[in-house]
C-alpha cells in the first residue's frame, strides 16, 4: 500500500508540474492561449458548466449512451461467442464474416447510421453496439474453445444437461474471458459514445467537444476533454475492482525484482 501510495503521488506530482508548465509558458507569451488555452481558463469553463448545469447534463448524456451500448453489446458478443466457440459448424459457416467485421474500422459505421436511424438516442445505443460487439465475440469463442473437453465429458457422465452445463461449466469459465475484455470494451464503446454526439446533437460531452472547435473556443475543448478523462478513470477503477473481486481465487502470478 505504500509503494502504491508513493506511485499515485508521484503521478500526482507529473500532472501538477505539467499542469504548472503549461500556465507559465501561456502568462509569459511562449505559447498563444488562444490556440493552446491554458489551465486556469480551463477551470473556469468547468465552474461555469458546474453552475449552469452543462456538465452534469453533457455527462449524464453521454454515460447513458456508453452503458446502454456497452451493455447490449455485450451481451449480444456473449451470445454469438457461445454459438461460435461451442459449436464448429457456425464457426465454419460464420469465421470468415466475423474476420471481416473485426478488421473492419468500426468507427467508420458511424455515417449509416444517422442514415439508417437517425440522430436520437436509439442510433447512438446501435453505433455503440456495432463498435463493441465484435471484440466480446472474439474472446468469448476463444474462452469456449480453451474450456478442456475432458471437464465436460467428466460433467456430462454425472448426468448434467445442457443448462446444467451452462450453468456450472460454461458461465464460470466464460465469465473470466468477459471481465478480462471488459476494460478493452468499455474504452472503445466510450469512444464510440463520445463520436456518436460529433453530428446531429444538441447534447453530450461530443457536443461540447464540437461546439469549442466550431466557436474556436480551445478551453471548451480541454475541459470536455477532463470530463472524459474522469469519467474513463472512474470506469477503469469500478472494472479493475470487479476483475479482482471476480479473480479472487486465481492464485497470483506477480514475481518480485
């Protein structure tokens, strides 16, 4: 605890003095604040948003498409993961689409959708989904197909079924493939929350980041860009704790120097 306690303060220490650097080189005229912006002006863009209520709104918009997308993205990976990983017919038949897909740049879907669906909150739920859904299925079917064969025969002997199987076999074993790609997702479906709001929105961190490049107004961009940094860390630090609570009774592989 406290060799981690001296990291976090040492990071503390890198941003502080980033952070310092950058407000003296705008004050004394080394870099435009007009281009560049600086610190201060960007604290006061986020009282600003505290007060009228922007920040929580921008926020809370943006939260509601991630968790929506990244849930119903998940799970629909999870499931064409089973089919694939359990059953090498679909593998055969479906394997060179899922290769497509997944050397698809996905954030280019983007555009479709506005046209297929619109700009309301259903469309960026769906852009969400098709970012993320593809990285669930790759390592749900690797996890289904690394579960040892012998395990499931031995199970199947003792007279398990089909759900018993799921149940008892597949889900704890799968679980572990889904926490550990969960931060992977998360962070592309934040993306793909955030680029949802580009066009077409009236709300949301994207919006805020568009409105300060259409306006020219660089501090705008900063402190919108400081939401999303809170907003990822707080997401990375509620996964890594459910990782390890998950993980608990894997024995630990951490080796001293």
């Amino acid at each position: 605890m406290r060799r981690r306690a001296t990291f976090i303060l040492l990071q503390i220490l890198c941003v502080a003095a980033f952070l310092w650097l950058w407000q003296h080189a705008s004050d004394s005229g080394w870099i435009r604040p007009f281009e560049f912006g600086r610190p201060s002006d960007t604290w006061h863009t986020l009282t600003t948003w505290w007060s009228d209520g922007t920040l929580w709104q921008a926020c809370l918009s943006t939260v509601e498409v991630l968790l929506l997308g990244w849930g119903v993205g998940t799970a629909v990976g999870i499931a064409i993961g089973i089919l694939i990983g359990l059953s090498p017919f679909a593998r055969d038949v479906l394997g060179p689409f899922l290769d497509f897909v997944n050397a698809l740049p996905r954030l280019i879907l983007q555009p479709f959708v506005v046209i297929w669906l619109g700009f309301g909150l259903p469309a960026k739920v769906v852009f969400v989904v098709l970012v993320i859904w593809i990285i669930t299925v790759v390592a749900i079917a690797e996890g289904a197909r690394q579960i040892p064969r012998e395990i499931v025969d031995n199970v199947q002997l003792l007279g398990a079924r089909r759900m018993r199987l799921l149940r008892d076999v597949y889900a704890p074993s799968l679980g572990l493939w889904v926490v550990a790609s969960s931060r992977t997702t998360f962070g592309f479906a934040f993306q793909g929350a955030v680029l949802a709001e580009f066009a077409g929105e009236n709300q949301g961190l994207g919006f805020l980041v568009v409105t300060g490049q259409n306006t020219f107004k660089v501090n705008e961009i900063y402190a919108a860009l400081a939401l999303i940094v809170v907003i990822s860390i707080i997401g990375n630090a509620l996964l890594s704790y459910a990782e390890s609570r998950v993980t608990r009774w894997m024995p630990s592989t951490r080796t001293a120097f």
